[in-house]
C-alpha cells in the first residue's frame, strides 16, 4: 500500500488490491458517511459489512475465483457492495450496457460466460425472450422475489472468507463501447487499478479542496470512468452521492444545497447541465471540481462550463477501457483561455510512455506530425477475454496501439486529432472529421455537429454534415459551408448537410459514426 498522504482532513491513500479499499477506509473511519442513494446513507463500516455479505452471498451461490458475473442495471448502491464482495472472493464482476439492444446483450452475456447473471428485471425479460439465449443462473435487482439478489445478499452472515486477492488478479472486465466493432471484453487486474491510481496521486488528481465536500456519480457503472470515480473518491475520503442514472435536473437540483461538489461528466453531460440550469435560472457555483473526458470538449462549451461553475477546477482525462481510463491529463491550469494546450488531452500521466506512430511503419513521429496513438504502461489492461487474435493486435511487443489519431507539440502536449478509422481520404488528402466538427462548434446556432465521409465516385470519399441546431435558431445547408469556407481547406468542406434534433450516441457520450454512417 502507497504511504497515506493527508489534504486538509482527508486521509488520501491506495492500495495493492480493490477490496482494500473498503477494508482500510472501515478500519480508520468506520463512522464516516460513504454512500448516498436515493434516502440511504452507508458509512464505510456498514459498506465494508455488505461487502463482507455480497462476498458470502457469491460463495453461497457456486462462485469461485475467476468466475464471472454479469452485472445489467443502472447505477445502484449493491452495485458497489457486490464488486467489493466480488473482490474479495476473487470473483470479476463484469457491468453490462444496459443500452444495447436485447440482442446485443445477449451476445456479450454468452461471451462472458458468466456463472450469474444479475439484472434489473425491466432490462432481464427482452434478453431472455432473445431467439438462442441461454440465461445462466439468475437473479433479480429491487423485486422482492424468491430470486431477489437483495434480499438473498442481506440474508447473508457478513463473513469475508479466507480468499485473499493477489496484485495480478483479474477484478473487473468490462466491455469495449463499440463503436467501431463488436463488443470486446477487457479484462483488468487489481495490479491496474493500483497502477493508475498511483499515477494519479503523483499527477495530484480529484485532490479534495473542502472538508465537505462530496463527489456527485451520474456516470453508468458499465463505463471505465463510472467505476474509477467512486474508487477515486473513497480514496480521498469522500463521500460518494450516487444517481441511478444521469439526469440533467436532478443534477442541477443538487447543486443548489451548500454541499461542494465534485464531479466527472462527458462534454455531452455538461452541455445538457448547463442548459438545464440556465432553462431554470439556477446556479451551478457549488461545483467546486470538474472533470471530464471520453469525447473532445468543443471550446466554446468549455467557456460556457467555466463561467458557469467559477469555483471548479477544470481536469481532462484522456484514456480508454484498455488504459484503466489513464493515458494522459490537462490540469486546470492549461485550461485558461488564450493558451493553445487548453484543446489539448494534456501531458502523459506519471508511469505512462505515450508516443504517436506511423500506423503502417510503427514509427515514431516528430512532434506536429499526426499518427496513431500507441502507449506503454503498467495500467494496460491483461487482454480481451477469450481474444487472443484481437489481444495481439492491440498489444503489441508490449505497446497498446489505441486506434486514435493524434499528435503531440513541442511542450509534450497530446492532441488527439480522431479516431484512425474515422479518417475520411478524399482525392489522396487525409481528412479528420474532427478539425471540422470543433470550426463547427465556433458557430452560434450549432449545438453539436459530426462529420462522416461518404462514398464519391471521383474522390472516394467526401466529408458529409449531421448538424443538430440550437433551439430557435435558423440555419441552412449553404449557411453552413459559408460558415466554414474562411476556417478550413475548400476540400474539407462538407459536400452535404443533414440537419438532426439529435446525434446519436453511446452511454458513455460519444458519437456513434456508424449510426450515421448507415443513413
């Protein structure tokens, strides 16, 4: 365990394994409040003690170490007492998008494998009424019945057992989002969660700035962030408020109490807070940390969110499932307007080599050339379970090639340019979706664009517009391409504009280009 460390009254630490996470914070403040849902308030005793419960409940149910159990609901409280308990027992809990389709959760259960199954019963009866699907042994979240995993866990003497988890153990595998390909499940090793939690006390990361302050949890525990945050937070001593799933309003209604709060949103997230508070002409200044990732923030948005939450110091991660969430982080300071790293990801954590590499030579590129992102860390997940073509190809001679688009700048900053398979080539030009998408978002009646390149007889590819505006405002196809001619190259600019009400995307708020793609 890494020496504790102390900011203000907060006892700040890390440990070997997650479930000494509960353990410890039991052992020194056993009386201190852990968890909010919904009316109930769990110290860390009472949280160690269900943990020690939901450990007893998986035994009494068959599990053994490295079995797996698929978790599909939204943000619930045994969630966090089940992956405790899990860990505990050497068990991998394994979240699954409750989102996707029937059949697509279908899919990743049978490639799980899992020896439980527990679900929310509103998301349970589609999977199961899936042509094929084999349910393996199941329980039901909330419902009160003979196969009530609540009620079976409570039942349960609170004993821990002798398993003790080791640092090389897989603990959790979650799935990939998607968005370029079928579902893969990642698969991470306690030794992943220690690593990138160290890297993000030397980096001075969510350090606590009030005695009272709390983290707010909105995020959906099957996304890396949604699992990291809480742990973060309770190796700050703080206390975690945890939503059952995001809400603009109720967010908002939150932060009108005197309670600093302490949150971690997509650039989607926030742009859904900010104009719900300003529909209802409420504050957002009891935001006293902010930070953010899994999608680019448009810069005109970041403006919006720091004047909006003027007490928050703003933190960028930038990272995937595969890095445990960690690559690089921009600090609230580089986040100031007029510095040309605030639309940067920042500057590779501590323990982390990030380079950007020729995707076809695997060379190393000066700074200001783009290529793909490739890193090397001890927080790089063991594999894809049961993916071992897949696995080889991401992890490379111990480099992760991330499948991003990037580039660095003199100082070491990390720009990420796109994904590589978003590229659209036109004509022999490389063009990146994203260049256009952030000159778009400069545009007062555009609330959020994305560019796709479709099919073209002469260049191959040509980039196409979904353009969602902003309520009330007037827009139109040429007023769009007028918009972008004096901001990037005539042969970026979109030969088509679709206009939307919405883009759609993934819980975990990116874009989903395959979507549009098919239309």
């Amino acid at each position: 365990m890494a020496a504790d460390a102390m900011a203000g009254t907060r006892r700040i630490f890390n440990t070997e394994t997650l479930a000494e996470i509960i353990e410890e914070q039991a052992k020194y403040l056993p009386e201190e409040p852990a968890l909010l849902f919904e009316g109930r308030t769990w110290t860390y005793a009472e949280m160690d003690e269900r943990s020690n419960q939901a450990a007893a409940a998986l035994r009494a149910l068959g599990l053994k170490p490295g079995d797996r159990v698929c978790w599909l609901a939204r943000n619930v409280a045994t969630f966090w007492h089940t992956l405790f308990g899990a860990a505990k027992t050497g068990v991998v809990l394994t979240p699954v998008n409750w989102r996707l389709a029937p059949a697509e959760v279908a899919g990743i259960v049978k490639d799980a494998g899992p020896k439980l199954l527990v679900a929310e019963k509103m998301f349970l009866d589609p999977v199961e009424a899936t042509d094929g699907f084999s349910a393996p042994q199941t329980m039901i979240l909330e419902d009160g019945g003979p196969h009530c995993f609540d009620a079976f866990v409570d039942a349960q003497a609170p004993a821990r057992g002798d398993h003790k988890s080791g640092y090389d153990d897989p603990v959790v595998q979650l799935y990939t989002s998607g968005t370029t390909g079928l579902p893969k499940g990642v698969v991470l090793p306690n030794r992943c969660y220690y690593e990138v939690g160290e890297a993000g006390l030397e980096a001075g990361v969510l350090q606590p700035r009030y005695d009272n302050e709390r983290l707010l949890h909105a995020l959906p525990h099957f996304h890396i962030a949604g699992v990291n945050f809480g742990l973060m937070g309770w190796s700050r001593s703080m206390p975690v408020i945890q939503h059952r799933q995001f809400d603009p309003l109720q967010i908002v209604k939150d932060a009108q109490g005197e309670t600093p709060l302490n949150a971690f949103f997509v650039p989607a997230m926030i742009m859904m807070v900010l104009e719900a508070a300003k529909a209802g002409g409420a504050s957002l200044e009891k935001f006293v940390s902010v930070s953010y990732g899994a999608a680019p923030m448009p810069e005109p948005l970041l403006d919006a969110a720091m004047k909006a939450m003027p007490d928050a110091t703003f933190t960028q991660f930038y990272g995937m499932t595969e890095t445990t969430g960690g690559v690089t982080t921009l600090h609230h300071g580089d986040h100031a307007p007029g510095l040309a790293q605030r639309v940067s990801a920042g500057r590779p954590l501590p323990g982390c080599e990030a380079t950007v590499r020729n995707p076809a030579t695997g060379e190393i590129l000066p700074p200001g050339e783009t290529g793909e992102v490739v890193v090397r860390s001890n927080f790089v997940m063991d594999g894809y379970w049961g993916n071992a073509d897949a696995t080889q190809n991401a992890i490379r001679d111990g480099w992760y090639w991330s499948g991003d688009a990037g580039k660095f700048d003199e100082a070491g900053f990390l720009y990420i340019v796109d994904r590589i398979k978003d590229m659209i080539i036109s004509g022999g030009e490389n063009i990146y979706p994203a260049e256009i998408e952030n000159a778009l978002a400069e545009h007062p009646a555009v609330l959020e664009a994305a560019i796709v390149g479709m099919p073209d007889e002469k260049w191959g590819e040509v980039p196409r517009a979904f353009v969602a505006k902003r309520a009330g405002q007037e827009l139109t196809e040429e007023g769009v391409v007028d918009f972008l001619r004096d901001r990037i190259a005539s042969f970026k600019l979109p030969r088509r504009v679709e206009f939307v009400d919405f883009l759609p995307r993934n819980p975990s708020g990116k874009i989903l280009k395959t979507e549009l793609r098919k239309r």
